[in-house]
C-alpha cells in the first residue's frame, strides 16, 4: 500500500485550528455521555439491584454497540464522502440517549439507551479525524489527531464528568446527572452546522476509484498491529472505568469527592498527554512512544491496590500511570492513517477503533466483571489490567514507523 502524502491546506491555518479545537471538544462531550453511567454506577448500581457481571455488561455490550459503528460509519463516510451530516446526526442521537439512561428502571431499559448511545457515538471519531486527514497539514497531523482525540476526551469526559457528577449526584441525584449531561451535545450540534464545512476531498474521492476492503487493510502490518495493540489498550481502559470506581468505593473506602478527585486525575493526565505524547510522536517518531508507553502504565493498578501513603500522592501515581492513554490516537487514527492512502483513511481508522471496542472494550469488561464475581474480589479486574500493559508493550516492538519527519530522515541517510 502506498503511504499517503500531503492534506489539503486550502481553508487556511485559521480554519485548520478552528476545527481541531471543535472537534476535539464535540468528541468530549462524547465521552462525557459515555464516562457518565461508570461514574455514577456507585449510586446507579444498588438503586437498579446490578450484579457485578450486569455491570460489565453494560460496559461491554455498550463498546460493542460502538465498535460497530464505528466500523459501519467510516466504511459508509468514506462510500459517499458524507463527514459533516452523519456528524450532526450522531450528536443529536447520542444526545437524546444521555437524557434515557436517567429514565430507565431496570437493567434491560438501561441497556437499550446504552447500545442506542453507542451505535450513535461511534462513528464520530472515524469521522473527526478523516476531517483532520484532510484539512491539516501532515507536519502538524501527529499532534492535531491527538488534540482531537484525547484533548476535549479527557478534560470533559475524564476530569470534568467525575467532579462534576459526583457532585451532582450527591445533591440531585444520578438520574438529573444523566439529564445535564445530554444538554451540550445539542450545543455541539448546532456548532458543528454552522462551523464545519464538508471537505472537498471528501465529496471528489467519493466513489472514485476501487474501495479498501477489510482483507486489504489488514495486510499492511501497521494496521493489523495497530488494531491488535488496540484491542489490549482498550480493554485496559474499559476495565479501569467500570471497576476502578467500584474498587475505591467498596475496597479502600475512598468518600465520594476523593473517588471523584482520582478518576479525574486519569482526565487531567490524558489532557495534557494529548498535547506531549502526541506532539512528541512527530518530532521522535510514533514506534518508541508504542513501547514506552504501555509499560508505564503497571503502576496504575499497582499503586490503586497497594500505596497506602497521602490520597494526593496516590492521585500523582494515578496521573502518571494513565499516560499510555496519550497513544491511543496513535494506534487508532495516525499510524493507520500514514500506513494506506488518504482515501480510504476513514475505512481503516473505522478498523482501529471498530476492532478494538468490539474485541476489548465489548468483551474485556463482561470478563473483568465475571472474574471478579468469580474470585469474590474488585481486584481482579486490576490485575487484568496490569497484564495488559505489559503485552501492548511488546506488542509496540513491530510498529513500522510513519512520522513523516523520522520517514524523510531514515529516507536520506539510505540515500546518503
């Protein structure tokens, strides 16, 4: 497969950051409506009689509910050259579905809302970043891909949803919770019309020429490492938000504003790995950042089930370990993106999200939660987590390098 060469610059550099700053706080309002129901589980799972397995299967059959999706969508946008509808569209679902979950009364009526929220969230980022692919110059793709991802994901969905929930439900209760969080993708929606032009790449490459097939894009080697190495990431993630709240809940006993003050930690260091991690893969290369980062990622588990010390000392261990997330768009948008050409970018990140929400983010929490009612203990799932780690380290030692700067330089030496 050829490895796609420059973006479309001709909005301009205005527009160019416009839309990464837009698009990564739609995506956050996105993961504020789907972080919300593993913050407020606490609260919702004595009030609906949730087993520990009902949990993880709310997690999980919500991951595979977007994993389709996100196969589907991006297969679909990339067909007909659709990006800015089909984003409108999902926001006003996902939106309504938030404003559901607080209505539901028993675990079947929650778990509708969830797999509908699903299937409508998770074409948006396949989309969000095909518009990247194709609006950004490629010397800023890197850090642009990461900033949309992990910027708005995680300071929303990761720091914000914790804290302000957990006060929320302590006052008014996790059903008004679930209300306020479906407001601002209405917001979103109207932004994205008035804001967000359809690329002009997108409606010229569509139909043009023979599609990707699925077969075809799991012969490059970085897209079928990138959605394995997925598959282990996003089940380490999965399991951290349906059980890491449980276990500081039920095991070290942690008060509702401390639990609220720890997860957020996760959203504060995903935040600002958005902007290192990501920009930092353009200036050193993806493939080192693969390998690094998961294996720091041991001490998460590691200090939630045994540092005894100062809450904000456990906070630090928290922040430090949940940098692996800083990779994810790497694995999901960039280095498949850079593996094939730019008109089938959205198939095959549709791929590396798709494949891992369906084969870690839809099984990993069902297991997790199985597990753990089987062994009569919350740490289980946070061993799982730690073994996982470990393997998306190794799993990184085969990642082809695809930053445009480190290809040119490796590209001179050889001619050299």
């Amino acid at each position: 497969m050829n490895v796609q060469s420059g973006s479309r610059q001709g909005m301009g550099t205005g527009y160019q950051v416009m839309l990464v700053i837009l698009l990564s706080i739609h995506f956050g309002i996105v993961f504020f409506d789907r972080q919300a129901l593993n913050f407020l589980m606490p609260a919702v799972q004595p009030d609906l009689g949730l087993s520990n397995t009902q949990v993880g299967l709310l997690a999980g059959l919500f991951s595979f509910a977007w994993a389709l999706a996100a196969l589907g969508i991006g297969y679909v946008s990339d067909r007909t050259g659709s990006r800015k509808g089909l984003l409108i569209g999902a926001t006003l679902v996902f939106s309504a579905c938030s404003f559901l979950s607080g209505l539901a009364q028993t675990f079947m009526m929650m778990l509708g809302a969830r797999l509908l929220m699903g299937i409508a969230e998770g074409g948006i980022m396949p989309i969000s970043q095909s518009l990247i692919v194709a609006e950004v110059s490629e010397e800023r793709r890197g850090l642009a891909q990461g900033f949309t991802q992990n910027f708005g994901s995680n300071l929303l969905g990761s720091f914000v949803a914790p804290v302000l929930l957990g006060f929320v439900v302590a006052q008014w209760g996790w059903r008004n919770a679930f209300f306020l969080a479906g407001v601002p993708g209405l917001v979103a929606a109207l932004l994205i019309w008035w804001l967000v032009k359809e690329p002009e790449v997108a409606a010229a490459e569509a139909g043009a020429g023979r599609k990707l097939t699925f077969r075809e894009a799991f012969a490059e080697r970085n897209v079928l490492l990138s959605a394995v190495i997925g598959v282990i990431m996003v089940s380490y993630f999965v399991v951290c938000f349906a059980f890491m709240p449980l276990y500081l809940a039920k095991m070290r006993h942690f008060d509702d504003t401390t639990r609220g003050w720890l997860m957020g930690a996760l959203g504060l260091s995903a935040t600002v790995g958005s902007i290192l991690i990501s920009g930092l893969s353009d200036r050193i290369g993806r493939r080192p950042l693969m390998i690094l980062m998961p294996l720091i990622g041991v001490i998460l588990p590691l200090g939630a089930m045994y540092f005894q010390g100062s809450v904000w000392l456990l906070a630090a261990i928290f922040f430090v370990g949940w940098g692996l997330v800083g990779i994810f768009p790497l694995f999901m948008a960039t280095i498949p993106s850079e593996s094939v050409d730019r008109e089938h970018s959205a198939t095959v990140m549709g791929l590396c999200m798709g494949v891992p929400e369906v084969l870690g983010g839809a099984l990993a929490p069902a297991i997790a939660g199985y597990a753990a009612d089987r062994t009569g203990s919350l740490a289980t799932p946070l061993w799982i987590m730690f073994g996982l780690t470990i393997v998306g380290g190794l799993l990184g030692f085969g990642i082809r390098e695809t930053a445009p700067r480190i290809v040119a330089r490796h590209a001179g030496v050889a001619a050299a």
